[in-house]
C-alpha cells in the first residue's frame, strides 16, 4: 500500500556543502578582524592612553576579546559536521524507504 505524505523533501547536498564553506570563510575572516582589532588595542595602549583608567577599560576589553579568539573557528567546525552527521542520517534514511 502506498502512502502519500503530500510533499517531497529535497535535499541538495552540494548547497549544505556550499553554506558550509561559507560559514568557514566568515569564521576566518571573524578571526583575522579580531586579530587586527587586538592589535589595534594594544597600539593604543603602547602609544597613546599608556595609563588611567581608560587605559585599565582597553586592558578589560583586551581580555574580553582574547576570550572571543577561536570561537568563531570552532562553530564553524561544529557546523561542517552537523551538516555532514545529517546527510549521512538522511542518506541512510532515504535508502531505507526507497
């Protein structure tokens, strides 16, 4: 006996993939803003406000910062293999109907 759901689910692998490099790409360029704006703050603090408590704020926001490094590069891993764990589960369960 057949049995009609009403809709058809496509999946398009390539365009997972794709979102997935992209994700990577914006990760990587995350990384290297906050590498720069890092560096930023350390000029400032070495040449310009070297004391007081604007100086005390940078070093706050330095180590809010530093805790930020590497984030946005994890994510993006643990979307590439979300991404992957779910075609492979979706593979495995179109295989099994059809």
């Amino acid at each position: 006996m057949a049995y009609e759901i009403g809709y058809d689910i496509v999946v398009d692998d390539e365009k997972c993939s794709s979102i997935c490099n992209e994700y990577q790409k914006r990760a990587d360029k995350f990384e290297e803003n906050l590498k720069e704006y890092l560096q930023i703050l350390s000029r400032i603090k070495s040449e310009a406000i070297m004391e007081g408590s604007v100086s005390e704020k940078i070093d706050s926001l330095q180590e809010l910062v530093e805790v930020l490094k590497g984030e946005s590069i994890n994510l993006a891993s643990e979307a590439k293999k979300l991404n992957s764990s779910f075609l492979s589960d979706f593979d495995t369960a179109d295989n099994y109907i059809f």
